[in-house]
C-alpha cells in the first residue's frame, strides 16, 4: 500500500464551502444525557439555556433529530470572507 500525504491546508471554491452544519446526535442510538443544571440539578430548559445562548443555538442544542442544520446566510457570507484553518 502506498503512502499518501495529507495536505497541510485545504482550499475550497465558494460553491464548495459547507451549506450546513452536521448533527451527530441524529444519528447516534444512544443519544448524550442533557445539559444538566447546575443548581437544581435537572436537565435544563430551552429558557435557561437561552440566558446562555441565542435562540438558534438553543434549538440546536436540544435537536436530537435534525441531520443537518442550514448555515444561516450572514455566517456562510463571513465563511467567504475569513475561514479559519487548523
């Protein structure tokens, strides 16, 4: 078998960039426990996790059955812009 090299940094077309975000959990048999809350000790709501987060990753956060999340437009525009590498 022949050695391949991986290369350092991968360059994308605009018309290649990533439309949507992949969600694991929709596919995974055995779904993570939730977010747990730290002073009542329960799994926390939509509304707790709202003082954290802003509403679409809220939603995010607690869809378990979604495969892919659309990338909302200002993001995929700064993509174009600015996409970081590792």
């Amino acid at each position: 078998m022949s050695k391949q090299e991986v290369p350092y940094k991968i360059y994308l077309t605009e018309d290649e960039m990533p439309k949507a975000w992949y969600n694991l959990r929709a596919d995974m048999k055995n779904k993570p426990a939730p977010l747990m809350n730290p002073g009542t000790h329960k799994p926390m709501t939509a509304e707790e996790l709202g003082q954290v987060f802003c509403a679409e990753l809220v939603q995010q956060e607690l869809d378990d059955t979604t495969p892919f999340i659309e990338i909302p437009d200002e993001i995929r525009k700064f993509y174009k812009m600015y996409r970081p590498s590792p």
